[in-house]
C-alpha cells in the first residue's frame, strides 16, 4: 500500500491549524484546481467526529465522486478520515499536529490503494502517487497560508 509521509511547518497555533485542515470551506479553497464541491454530508464548516463529506470533482479528466468519513479524533492533536466509497479500493489520512517551539509541525500520512490490482499498480507508479502528493503539497500551502496571514482565523472563527 503506497503511503504519502509530508511535514509542514507553519508559524501558527497547533488549534488554528487543526481546525483549518478540518474546514470544509478551506478545502474547497484549496482544491479549486479540481472543482471539487460538496455534495452530501457536512457541507460547510468543520468537520467533527464521525461526520462524513462526499465531494465531487474532476481528477485525472475523469469526474468523481468520494465520500470520508472522521475516524479518530482528538483536537488539536491528531485525526483521520477514511473513505468511505469512491474510486481507490482505500484510503486512509491521518493528520498530526505539534507544536515546537513557535510552530506547528502539520504531519500528514495518506495511505491508499489503487483499485484494478496489477492496472492499480502500474497507474500508481506511472502517475498516480505524484500526483495524490501534488494535490497534498498545494492542500498544506493554502492550510500554511491562511494560518499564517490571519486569514484563517477569519475563515474559521469569525463565521457567525
């Protein structure tokens, strides 16, 4: 199963940058390259414990569908949406957050499996992992971003 390991180090709260990389509205931001929208589940916000999102969108040319559900959950230190249905066989996204010093350490582990056995394989080595971790990298940019330029905060706490 190929697994995508990223560190982010970003100048913000470990809670501010939890709650950014459980917004619903931060990761339509963050992945308009896809035109990913919601379409069923929690559909603006934060996501909370057992909850689940279903998005669509366009990846590799092909519209899909892919619905995650929250797993494990402990603000601010660590959660994990698994999906539910969608096109891999499955995933799993553990998210990590610890602070050092004035910092937080954003560690992601994205853990999946290609669907079409040895086709699955092939795609993944040909394209597949690079670009899972592309649209990762781009995800954990907007996430530093927004946490660093104030933004975030009043993305997340100034909804009301």
């Amino acid at each position: 199963m190929p697994t995508i390991r990223l560190k982010t180090c970003i100048r913000a709260a470990p809670d501010l940058v939890f709650d950014l990389s459980r917004s619903v509205d931060l990761h339509r931001i963050s992945t308009s390259q896809t035109g990913e929208q919601v379409v069923g589940g929690r559909k603006s916000g934060m996501i909370e414990m057992g909850e689940s999102v279903t998005w669509e969108a366009r990846h590799l040319g092909i519209r899909q569908r892919l619905t995650s559900r929250i797993t494990s959950f402990d603000r601010p230190d660590y959660f994990v949406d698994e999906m539910v249905r969608g096109a891999f066989k499955s995933f799993r996204h553990e998210h990590l957050f610890i602070l050092r010093e004035d910092f937080t350490v954003m560690t992601d582990i994205f853990s999946y499996d290609a669907p079409f056995g040895l086709l699955g394989r092939l795609a993944n080595y040909l394209f597949l992992y690079n670009y899972m971790e592309d649209l990762l990298l781009k995800r954990n940019q907007i996430i530093k971003e927004y946490a660093e330029n104030g933004q975030g905060e009043l993305l997340i706490y100034e909804r009301d």
